[in-house]
C-alpha cells in the first residue's frame, strides 16, 4: 500500500480506458446498481477512494471512536492514588527523579503534591477510581485502565499531534483516522468515514493537523461535524434547486472531472469526484443523523444529551450513531483539561466541571454500545497528550505542570480485555515501571485490531516509505482479550 504502486495502477487503468470500447457510463451505473461489499472491494482507489479494502489479516474490530481530552488529565486525581506520594508532600522531589529532566513550567526543586480525591476500588478487578468519575467507575469491567502510558513531547500543540499522527512535527503527517480510512476504507455511503466532533469553549491546540490527512489523499481527512443544527455549513442546496437539477449539476461536474482524472491519475481529482457524490447523499443522510430527538427518553437520560444542545454528551450519542451508520473513525475533542493552577485551571473548580461534563457521557457511550451489540466491534479509546507531574506548580491555586513519563488512559471493546488494570507507576507515580505502553505501541496495537500490520500499512512520500508509527511501534498482547 504506497503511493509509487498507486501511481502504476493508474496507468494502466488509463490505458485500458484508452484500448477498449466500454462506456464509462455503462461501468459507472453497473457499480451504481451493484453496491454490495464484493463489488466496493474491486472498485479502485481511483474512482472511490473510501472503497472497503481486505485488511491484512481478520479484524477484530470495524470502527473506532477516539475521545481525546485535550489538556492532559491528571492520572494522580483520576486513576493512580500514591499513598506515598501522600506521606511525602509538600517535600522536594528527590534529585534522582528529576536528573537531566526538563519541565514545561516547573523547576527541578518543586514539591511534591499529594491529591486531595478520595478513591475507591470498583469491578473485579478491584480498579482504582476516584470520587470525580463514579459513572466510569461504574464499567470498569467493561474497559481496561492503562496506568502505565508514555510520550516523548511535553508541549500542548506537538504532544497532541503526536498522539493523533504518530509524528511531533508540523510536517503534514497524516492523522490515526486518515491512515485507518486509507487501509481499509469505509462502510459508509452516505457519510464521511472519518468524522470529528468537538465540544468545550475552544478548539484543541494543533487545529486542523490532529484530523488533518497530511500527505495521504486528502479524502481520508476528517471531516469536522456540528453537533446541532447542520451538520456542515452550506451543505443545503441553494434556494430554487430541487434534488434533479441538483444530482444534474453534480453528474456534469463529476463527467468533467473524470475526463481530467483518466488523463493525469491525480488522485486530488478522485477525491473531488467523492466529495461532491458524498455531498449530494449527505443532503438527505445528515439531518437524519444530526436530529437526536428520534432516540428514547431513556437513551437521552443515559448519555444527559438534550436536543439541540452542543455539548459533550451529544457528540457521545452522535458518535454511536455514526458508527451505527457505518463511519470508521469518529474522533471526539473535549478541551480544557490543562490544569496548571490558575483560576479556571486549578485541579478543584475546573476538574470537576470537565469530569461532570466527559464521564457520564463516557460511561454511556460504552453501556449504549454494549447493549446494541456493537462493543465488539468497537475500539473506544479515552485519554489526552499526557498526563500531570507529582510536583504541584507554585501558581494561585492547586496544579500540576506537564508530565510525559506516566500518564493514565483507558480502552474498551473491538477487541481490547475488559475488566483490567494494566501497567504500573513508581512509588510516587513519577515514572511508568511496569508495561510501559509508548503512543506507537498504542497506535500499532488499535491498527492490529482492525485488521492492519502496521508495519506494511505504508505510504511512499518523498522517496520514503512512511507509516503511522514511524519506526518504532509494537502489538501489546497484555491490551488484547
């Protein structure tokens, strides 16, 4: 799977166009007619880039939704309670810790914090959970809590671009979900098979680049939804255009622009081919998604979604339908969890806020699939950038600076075991001692589950053949059922 082989598959198709006498019509309305999985397999890259592809062995999973806090929740208030970290704080942290370290904020001589959340134990397992998130606490048999995650970037903007593109650098690397769309296609015909939805008073810092398909065609790139109302701008037809002038002005675009694609195999035209066809069915297909008044007075209370109301726990519920409808990524944005120590930041006040509005609809989301028989089927990831130093930052209230070398997040469905805890953390939950999962650790294990080796998922760009997890990466069989 690289763009050099693409390249020669597009010659030849040029030249088979060239050599014999069948209609493109005539092949376009047989594909039109025939839209079972067989025939979207032999369909090329070509003429439908969102193509469902065989993966490389049996997937466990289909889909993947991905809810990304942007900020970096506190592991040591959420997940991983240090009773010696308790015993010692207010103290210098020792210089063993700290040697050759360096620190977004802080200094090497902050003291210790210790938190003041309670926790509990919950499931089977007996995982640890604390008094912020009792609806997670709820189906901890249902996920497993990696206690013993690790990054390499301790900046806001790099940190999440390394989380979502396996890189650190603006350099147009593409996104988890465009790779993902890119090796296996999408299920979808009426919808975009990678989605975003964000929540929270902003965006998340890297904007565009986290969903961004970088140097892939850009018809794996997200495609960022609303949560109410349209779900994209202008997506509506103009006043006075019904739906047969409509699908006549898309067909003679669409003629125009496969003249040009047999000519050069641009796949840049392949992709404006897709957008307008996927534009034209998503008139009829998004109202229907976006209107979440249809679901049950019981569902609504599970998630706390209320119609028409942007918010966390709608996306939650879109993010089901989503995958409900066949989309393959839906990734979920909620912002707002840097909690350094200034007002609005502190890990009191703004903790709990953003813990109130993420972990019912969290919770929800897993129970919602789980019922409807599509955990299986499902990876659901939760987690931010990193995770918060053991050290508190000297600022106006309660905080904690940026930490890389132990972080907390958790997985579930398609998959993953359930009911576990996974990995550990020092003494003061300083460094990960015990199963360190990297991100491209975790990053080649969700591509294992859908089918992908990521070592053979690749893309020939500048003379190099690049993938998702760079050159590093490794399946861990402790996160596997």
């Amino acid at each position: 799977m690289n763009g050099h082989q693409h390249q020669l598959r597009d010659i030849t198709r040029r030249q088979f166009f060239n050599d014999c006498r069948v209609g493109l019509g005539a092949m376009a309305l047989g594909s039109m007619l025939r839209t079972d999985g067989a025939v979207a397999a032999e369909s090329s890259r070509a003429t439908n880039p969102l193509a469902v592809r065989d993966t490389h062995y049996p997937a466990k999973a289909k889909s993947v939704i991905f809810m990304f806090m942007a900020g970096g929740p506190s592991q040591l208030e959420l997940f991983d309670p240090k009773p010696k970290l308790q015993e010692l704080h207010g103290q210098v942290i020792p210089e063993s810790f700290v040697a050759n370290k360096r620190f977004a904020f802080i200094k090497k001589d902050a003291k210790l914090l210790g938190t003041q959340r309670k926790f509990a134990k919950f499931g089977q397992a007996g995982a640890d959970v604390s008094e912020c998130l009792p609806h997670l606490a709820g189906i901890v048999d249902d996920i497993t809590i990696v206690r013993s995650m690790v990054t390499d970037v301790f900046n806001h903007g790099p940190a999440k671009l390394f989380m979502n593109t396996g890189s650190p650098q603006f350099s147009g690397r593409p996104s988890m979900g465009s790779w993902v769309t890119y090796g296996i296609g999408s299920e979808s015909q009426n919808l975009p098979g990678f989605v975003v939805l964000q929540s929270g008073p902003r965006g998340p810092r890297g904007g565009a680049p986290l969903w961004g398909s970088g140097f892939l065609p850009t018809a794996y790139q997200g495609v960022p939804f609303r949560s109410t109302g349209e779900a994209i701008l202008n997506l509506s037809s103009p006043r006075g255009i019904d739906a047969n002038r409509q699908r006549q002005f898309v067909d003679a675009v669409n003629d125009l622009n496969r003249l040009r694609l047999d000519t050069t195999g641009d796949s840049e035209i392949a992709t404006r081919i897709s957008a307008y066809e996927m534009a034209y069915r998503m008139q009829t297909s998004a109202p229907g998604l976006m209107d979440v008044s249809d679901e049950t007075e019981e569902t609504l209370k599970l998630y706390g979604a209320v119609p028409g109301k942007a918010s966390f726990a709608n996306n939650c519920l879109l993010a089901r339908r989503l995958v409900e409808r066949g989309v393959r990524f839906v990734q979920l944005y909620h912002t707002d969890w840097d909690h350094h120590g200034n007002k609005g930041t502190e890990l009191g006040e703004s903790l709990d806020q953003r813990c109130a509005e993420c972990d019912q609809p969290a919770a929800a989301l897993v129970t919602d699939l789980k019922r409807r028989g599509l955990l299986d089927d499902t990876i659901v990831i939760w987690g931010g950038e990193f995770g918060r130093t053991p050290q508190g930052e000297p600022r106006d209230l309660i905080g904690r600076d940026h930490h890389i070398d132990a972080f907390t997040m958790w997985l579930a469905g398609g998959g993953f075991s359930r009911g576990r805890v996974i990995g550990a953390t020092d003494e003061i939950g300083y460094y990960a001692v015990d199963d360190k999962v990297h991100v491209h650790d975790l990053h080649a294990t969700i591509l294992h589950l859908l089918g992908l080796d990521h070592l053979k998922l690749t893309y020939r760009f500048q003379g190099r053949d690049f993938r998702l997890t760079d050159v590093a990466g490794n399946v861990m069989p402790k996160l596997l059922a």
